[in-house]
C-alpha cells in the first residue's frame, strides 16, 4: 500500500486527473511543482509561489547539501521551516547533477564521489546518504532514490548499465527508507530512448515497491519528437495506480503532450530561467520582452490571469525593465512564467474531467506554435 493516496477521478485516454494526498496538503494532478533548488524558487517568495496555485515544490539535495548544509538545514527546524513552504516538498536525489557534473563526480557501485562546484571540496553521496539527507535531515514529503542518469545518445549497454546500477540503487534506497506513512519514496525509471531497457527498469522498480514512480534520463538532448514517442510506452510501463512523474521538463507543449500519454507530475526550472532573460510563456507561445516591438505594447500579458504580473502590468513596460536590467523585470516575468504554467496544469485538469482534452490540447499546441513562429519570422 503506497504512503500516500492516488486518487483519479477522471481520465480522457491516456491523460487522467487526480490528486495525491499528503499530510501537508492535496496535490492536484496533472501537477507543475516549481523549482526551488537551493531553498527558494528563484526570485520569488512562497506567498507569490502560492499565489500561483502550486500545491508542492521542489528542493535539491546535492545544492542542498553543499550549503547551508543538510546538518545545519536540520538543526533549523527542517526545509519547510527553513524556507517558510507548509506544503509539500519533493527533493530530487542529486543524480541528475552527478551527470552533468561527470567531469567533477566519478560513480561506483558504492556511491558517488565528486567535488563541489562552489568550492572544490570533496563529497561522497551514496544511496543510504541520499535517503538521510532527503527523509532525515531536509524532512522532504516525497524522497526520491539515487539513480544515474546518462545523457542522449547512449549505446545500449551505457543504458543498460546505468539502468542496473539505478535499480540496485532503488533497493538500497527502499532498504533504509522502509515503510513510512508521513513521507513517500519514489524510483526512477531508466533505459534512454530503447523500449525494452524501459520496460526491464520498470520491472525491476515494480518488484522493490515504491511509493509513485518517476520517469528519468529524458530532456537530455533527445528532442521533443522522440522524447514524446519515449513516453508512449515509458508511462504505460508504470503502475497505473501510482503517480508518474516526469523528471526536469519542459516547455509547456512538451508538459501538455506527457499528460496526453499518461504523466501526473512535472518540475522544471525553465519558468524562472526564462524570466530572468527577457522571456514570457503565454496562451500564444513564448515572446523575447527584450524584442523592441514591445516598447509601445501597452496591454498586459495575459488581462483575464489572476497574476498580477500579468494582468497589472503592460508589455512596454516590461520591456523596458528588461532593457535596463533592472530586478523587477525578472521578478514579474517569474512570476507571471509560473502562473502560466500553473494554469496550463489547471487547463489540462478541467478538460480531462469534462472529457474535452484532445480538443483542449488541439487549441493549446495550436496557440503555442503560433507566438514561436513570429518569434522565429521577426529574428
């Protein structure tokens, strides 16, 4: 019996919504968890994250644990206190920074070695290390294994490998974390873009027993067209009583096309990046505010949003922000980049319940090509 209950109250062919309950608050699904790496979700305090309508966040243990410290996070009462979030909090284990950290980390069967980006200083991250600091010291509602992860392309028996060492991972994981009712444990399903590794990784998970079921290795470089052709099969492979949650996507076309094919959870930190570089995502695609059509736009980004970043403010004005660098313009495009895809969650739960989603997901892949487009037109 999983820590937490899944409950879907709907589904529309593959796309299902529900909600997951936790002792610190429902998550409704199709959920988006915004990123909050190192304690906050860049730019923005958790009364403006809320305001969003996110139910759960998402904190990171290899930042985490190179500062403040997961000790001294400890002794502070607890990430939720430490960063004043009631709700849940979901950590990602440190396994996707082992892989894009490979030149400073070296993996072995035991654990991982690396040194830290911040100083240098060496570090030894194993399984039974992962689960301490995530369930232990942090107190994250929904911990998940160590894995490895490999980037695109992998040959089959780089992906073989890395999905063996994960599963032997996941068991380890499971081993310490045991059975809790207040915290859930989630693995993470390997095998790159190759059918048959998928389906050994989810059986291998199936057979230890987790809580919910994450989808990993995929947004490394293997392009829209294939990673949504991987998840055809890659959420059918997962227990259909469990969430799935995919890791470290997306835009929102690419979120919206994962819950057409069966995915409950995602997290990304492209909404904040975005918005710290000039760049709204809207009902019509994404728009560049550094683009000097926008110095006269006096309508707002979205007047119907219940942002006030994009409902109070016009687009010239934004503009402007962006052009003289100044911190409001990133605070506001964050903000606004986070509701939107709040929204989006919130779109594509209406019209799963109402029966109408492949018409809603028609309309919405249709708004967004169309803003990249003149996007790509105007240079």
């Amino acid at each position: 019996m999983a820590a937490f209950p899944f409950q879907i109250s709907a589904t529309d062919g593959k796309a299902r919504t529900g909600v997951l309950r936790t002792p610190r608050g429902d998550i409704r699904t199709p959920a988006f968890m915004p990123v909050g790496t190192a304690a906050t979700v860049k730019a923005l305090t958790v009364d403006q994250v809320r305001q969003t309508g996110a139910d759960i966040i998402l904190g990171n243990t290899y930042h985490l644990m190179l500062r403040p410290g997961a000790e001294r996070v400890k002794r502070l009462g607890g990430l939720h206190r430490f960063m004043r979030w009631d709700g849940p909090i979901l950590t990602d284990s440190g396994g996707f920074q082992v892989m894009s950290l490979s030149a400073i980390s070296k993996v072995r069967e035991e654990a991982v070695t690396f040194q830290s980006h911040i100083d240098g200083s060496k570090h030894v991250l194993s399984p039974e290390r992962s689960m301490e600091i995530q369930a232990d010291l942090l107190g994250s509602d929904i911990v998940m294994q160590l894995d490895e992860c490999v980037s695109w392309p992998a040959d089959e028996r780089r992906a073989q490998e890395a999905l063996q060492l994960s599963a032997r991972w996941g068991q380890r994981c499971k081993a310490w974390f045991g059975e809790r009712e207040s915290q859930a444990l989630f693995g993470i399903q390997q095998g790159s873009t190759i059918e048959a590794l998928r389906r050994e990784s989810s059986e291998r998970l199936i057979d230890i027993g987790f809580d919910g079921y994450a989808i990993g290795g995929l947004a490394v470089g293997e392009g829209h067209d294939l990673m949504v052709d991987t998840l055809y099969y890659a959420a059918d492979l997962l227990p259909a009583d469990r969430p799935r949650y995919l890791m470290g996507v997306g835009k929102p076309l690419d979120l919206v096309e994962a819950i057409a094919r069966g995915v409950d959870m995602f997290d990304c930190v492209l909404p904040t990046r975005s918005g710290r570089h000039g760049q709204a995502w809207t009902s019509e695609g994404s728009i560049n505010l550094k683009n000097a059509r926008f110095a006269e736009d006096d309508e707002p980004l979205d007047p119907a949003s219940d942002c006030p970043a994009g409902r109070d403010y016009s687009r010239a004005y934004l503009h402007h922000l962006v052009k003289c660098d100044e911190i409001l313009g990133q605070v506001l495009l964050s903000w606004w980049n986070i509701a939107f895809f709040q929204q989006t969650m919130r779109g594509a739960r209406e019209a799963i319940a109402e029966g109408r989603f492949d018409a809603w997901r028609k309309t919405f892949a249709e708004g967004q090509r169309r803003r990249s487009g003149e996007e790509r037109d105007a240079g």
